[in-house]
C-alpha cells in the first residue's frame, strides 16, 4: 500500500499565515512577499516549511523595521539559524537581545549538528542512533542538551522497541546544515569533502581557482546522484557562497570566502552543464542553483523571447528549454493546458519540458514526432504519482506497436488519472488495439474518452476493442472512430458493444467512415437493443 502525504495547497498557505499572524496588514505583507519569491511560494507547499519562514519572517519584522525579506531558500534557513541561535542565547543562557547570537558552545554545537547531517545526508539516512552521533564526536549526553535546547532543529524520540533516536525536523534542515559544514570546512582549512579522495587545496594554488574547483566539483556530485539526494544540498552550498549570505553568519564564519568573480564561474558553469544531455529535473534544480546566486539572466532571456512571440519560431537550445520549463512552472500562470507547438517541435525540448505536462490537467502534443525513447520518457510522466495529466492528445504521431503497449501499461497505472486519451490519424496495428483494449478492461484505468479517428482499423483490431468495452471494469463513455472505414464485420463487433448490459458507451462516432447498408443495418440493431446506453451516435 502506498500512502500519499499531500502538502498545502495555495489557499491552505495562505490560510496558514492568516492564523499565524493576526494583524491583517502584517499577514497580506508576507503572504505578497512569498508569492514574489516563486521558490519560497512552491516550498511552502511543505507545511514545517511555512512553520519556517513564519518564525523568520515574525522576527525580520519585529527587529528590522523597514528591512528587506528573505529572498532565496538560503537566505531564509540563514535567518532561521540565527534566530534559533538568538532564542537560545536569551532563553537558556540568561543573555540579552543585543548580545553576540554565537557564543562558542552554540559554534560548536552547530559544527557537530553540521557533521551529523553531512555525514547521514552521503548515506541517505533520516533516522540516527547513539552510535551515529558518537562517530561525529558527539557527546550522547550533549545530544539530549542539543535535543532541549534546539527543539526547532533536532529533536530526540523514542524508536520502535523504545531506544533512543535522533532526527532534524526536517530533511531540508538536514541538508542545509549539512552544506554549512561543508562550507565551513572548505572556507576554515581549504578541505573538499566532495571529493572521494578528500583533498586540500595546494599552496600554489590561487584562493580563486581553489574556490572554483570547490564548487564545481559540487555541481558535478549534485548531477551524478541517480536519485536526486543532493539537489537542496546544492542550491544551498551555492548560495552560502554569496557575500551577502555570509555577513549573516558573522559570528559562526571566522572567515569568508567566494568572490563576485568566483560566484560569475559558477553560474557559467552551471549554464555549461544546462547545455548537455541532463534529465529534466536535473535541469530544472540547477535553475533554481541559478537562483540562488542571483543570477536569472536565463529566464530573463526567455521571458523576451516569449513577449515578442519568437517562442515556436526559433529553435531553443536545451538551457532554454529547460529555463522556459522553470518559468512556467515558477510562474502564477494557470497551467490547465500546455500546447507544446506554442513553444517549441523538437523531441529535445519535449523531454525538457515534462516537469510542465506533468503539472498541466491538458497536453496537446499532436505532430511531435515522438520517438520510442520520448514516449518512454513521457509515459514515466504519466505513470506517476503527482501527476495532474487528465487529457493527452499524441494526435498525428507515428507510434510504433512498443510505444502504444508503453503508452498503455502507463494508463493502466493505479497512479494515472488520464481520462482522454487522442490517438487519431495514429498507426495503429492489432497489437496496438490488444493494448488499447487490456486498458479499457483493466479495473485501474480511468479513461473515460478514446478518439482513434481517422485510420482504417483492421477487424481483428475493432473486435478487440469490443472486448475492452463489454468489460465490466470498462469505463468509457467516448469512442470516437471517425473516417475509419469500418467493414461489416467490425459493425457486428460494435453492434455486440451497443447491445451489451456491462458497457457504459454514451456516446459513439462513426462519422466519415462510409458505412455499407450492411454495417449501418447491424448498428441500427444494436441500437434497437433494450440494453443499449448510447445516447449520441454519430454516422454521417
């Protein structure tokens, strides 16, 4: 069994900080602020995230006056840290507000949490036993003080047979304080933990190029995880190389590091890597990297394109496809349908965009000529959880027999909502019309609409599909075989459909197919049937 956790929805968010803050005017400031921030507005979808920047947005306002928000996801975690670093200097050890936040136990407790998180995050672990802390040389009694003391970081719980263990409140937490220890250690003794063969940058080697290496080797370990595990790790180890960022942490950094030129390399970098042959979402987090160097002359670029209509006119590189993807899906912009052909024709940029059909409700990708490999790619969209397809238009492609059995063990997944499916002026051999028909009597599938228009159906094909549509786990109510030239033989097998109690066929479309007397004969007696559904047929 799976079980599906569902975040915020945006009026859930903005519900969220309406509670959180009772004064209208202070609440409406924030909530305008987090939509300017598309970063900030998707990860709010994460409730312990909107816990996050609720507490760091309260405390902005009240000790900044007129000060600026927190912009980027690093930005924010920053402040975090700081407050949680401020309440403990306050609360537990007796300080004043205006005292320095870092004292140097608070310093160490933040390396050792750093070296915790850095040291699970690599091994993929949430969940850390006494043994776990005790290798990042953390005293256990110094942990359940930790655990006290920085509730809104780490907490401590009770596992299954009541042993003690340990967790960040969130994965995100873990990941940040994890890029903090690794930046500390590169910036404190020029150490590169990214590197399988931890090494130091040489003497003779220049601060700046040190610099470089350091967090281009971090871009490359970020691309080469196979499930994504590094991503957040990534933007936030980018982002606390900015100066800004830095000044922050004065207190926990005894030195900085990164120069506007070093953090120019990067971007450039990054904008290399966007040029290769990456997945979409691999694509998709090196932009939000982007972001959090500040840097957005990509979708900047973009954005002209597509205010003087030069979007499906020119041939987009891959770093523009993929910048055009992160715009629609950071945009406010409703995306009830996506019709590639606004955009772009090439397969490439298709497999750039799917993070924007999986978030569409329509996909019209009619003439794409979509190979074997991009309906692979496409279908693992359709396939999955968070999917919000609920009409895929594939019109006019030349799908070969893999891709249909492809496209359709995809909409026989528990997990795909598609309810239209268009195929017309398709290949569509007899293989293709098994396919198509163990979909219409699979218990799972949700179709309710198939347009196969406009192809001459063979017999042993349509009696397929007959068979699909007198399943009692059928649920289409649309079949649309427009201009397919139907024989008599395949009348019969529509006629056992119209007549059959188990199916839910509403409306049928024989339009253009030029029926014989023969066929029109057969269908007129189907229809006449005391157990027909249908309520609209069309034959002419």
């Amino acid at each position: 069994m799976v079980t599906e956790v569902r975040g915020f929805t945006d009026p859930q968010k903005q519900e969220y900080f309406r509670k959180r803050f009772r004064d209208e005017e202070q609440a409406s400031r924030i909530i305008s602020h987090i939509k300017t921030s598309r970063s900030l507005h998707i990860m709010c979808h994460i409730p312990v995230f909107c816990w996050i920047t609720a507490t760091v947005l309260e405390d902005v306002l009240e000790t900044r006056e007129g000060g600026q928000l927190p912009k980027t996801l690093t930005d924010m975690y920053i402040h975090f840290l700081v407050v949680q670093a401020k309440v403990k200097k306050v609360k537990y050890d007796g300080g004043a507000e205006t005292d320095p936040h870092w004292s140097p136990e608070s310093r160490k407790m933040i390396e050792s949490l750093g070296n915790l998180a850095f040291d699970q995050l690599q091994k993929g672990n949430l969940i850390f036993y006494e043994s776990d802390l005790t290798e990042c040389g953390i005293d256990i009694r110094a942990a359940s003080v930790y655990s006290g003391v920085s509730t809104q970081i780490f907490k401590e719980e009770r596992g299954l047979y009541q042993d003690k263990v340990f967790c960040f409140i969130h994965l995100s937490v873990q990941e940040f304080l994890a890029a903090l220890h690794v930046h500390l250690t590169f910036i404190n003794s020029g150490l590169n933990l990214l590197e399988q063969q931890q090494t130091t940058s040489k003497k003779s080697e220049t601060r700046e190029s040190a610099e470089k290496l350091f967090y281009q080797s971090a871009v490359n370990k970020a691309l080469q995880s196979p499930n994504g595990h590094l991503d957040l790790f990534l933007r936030f180890l980018l982002g606390l190389s900015l100066q800004t960022n830095q000044t922050l942490l004065r207190g926990l950094l005894t030195q900085t590091g990164s120069s506007s030129q070093t953090n120019q390399e990067t971007v450039q970098y990054i904008k290399k890597k966007l040029s290769e042959n990456l997945s979409a979402e691999k694509s998709i987090n090196l932009l939000h990297c982007l972001n959090e160097l500040n840097d957005r002359s990509l979708v900047e670029e973009i954005q002209q394109y597509r205010s003087s209509g030069s979007l499906s006119t020119g041939k987009l590189s891959p770093a523009q496809c993929s910048a055009l993807t992160f715009m629609l899906l950071s945009s406010e912009e409703d995306l009830d349908e996506f019709d590639f052909k606004k955009y772009s024709a090439s397969e490439e940029a298709l497999l750039r965009m799917l993070p924007v059909v999986k978030a569409s409700n329509k996909a019209l990708l009619s003439s794409c000529n979509v190979s074997e490999e991009g309906c692979e790619n496409l279908l693992s969209v359709v396939s999955s959880q968070s999917c919000s397809l609920r009409e895929l238009d594939l019109s006019t492609n030349s799908l070969k027999a893999s891709a249909v059995k492809l496209l359709s063990a995809a909409v026989e997944s528990p997990h795909a909502k598609l309810n239209i499916l268009r195929l017309n002026t398709c290949e569509l051999s007899e293989e293709n019309c098994e396919a198509l028909s163990s979909v219409l009597s699979s218990q799972s599938s949700s179709l309710t609409e198939l347009d196969l228009s406009i192809r001459k159906l063979q017999d042993s094909g349509v009696k397929l599909l007959s068979a699909g549509l007198q399943s009692l786990n059928c649920k289409l109510n649309t079949l649309r075989l427009s201009g397919c030239n139907l024989s008599e033989r395949s009348c019969e097998a529509l006629c056992s459909v119209l007549s059959s109690q188990s199916s839910s066929l509403r409306e049928l479309d024989l339009s253009n197919s030029d029926l014989q007397d023969s066929g029109v004969k057969l269908l007129s007696a189907g229809l006449k049937s005391s157990q027909c559904a249908v309520e609209t047929l069309s034959a002419f």
